[in-house]
C-alpha cells in the first residue's frame, strides 16, 4: 500500500509518500513474517512554468499519472527579441 501526496508549482512538481508492504507465510511446519516501510521524497525542476490549476494526478495499478501541465501565458511572452541600436 502507498500513500502518495504530489504538489505542484509552476516551476517544479513534488512526489512524496509512504509505502508499507507486509508479507505472512504460515506453513504447517514454520510462520515467516517480513514487513518493509519507508518514505520517499522526489523533487523535479520543469523545463517550463505551468499553469497549475489545470494539472490532475491519478494513481491505478502502481502507476502515478500527471496530466493537463499547461504552459504559462508568461513563459510564453517571457524570451523576445531585442533589436540592437
């Protein structure tokens, strides 16, 4: 089981968590339990600013998937071109 938190800026997405896996094995002649758990923290810069209030996230089958990142209007307008005098 996971616990998946993920938080948006316009500049970088952020994936954090919890995971416990716990495994039992009772067989007639021995019990074996293994339990794992530990948290992560993933931070990634984005190449460009996005838009966050158009951005979802959904998590099925082990898969975490982040959609609708839009570009900012001032990214966009941000790079010009200047004319040299």
């Amino acid at each position: 089981m996971e616990d998946i938190d993920v938080q948006l800026s316009p500049e970088s997405i952020t994936i954090s968590g919890q995971k416990s896996k716990e495994q039992r094995i009772d067989q007639s002649d021995y019990y074996r339990m293994e339990r794992s758990y530990g948290s992560f923290v993933r931070t990634c810069r984005l190449p460009v600013a996005i838009l966050t209030d158009t951005s979802r996230a959904s998590f099925r089958d082990s898969i975490l998937e982040v959609r609708a990142l839009k570009k900012t209007e001032v990214i966009k307008d941000r790079f010009r071109k200047l004319q040299v005098e």
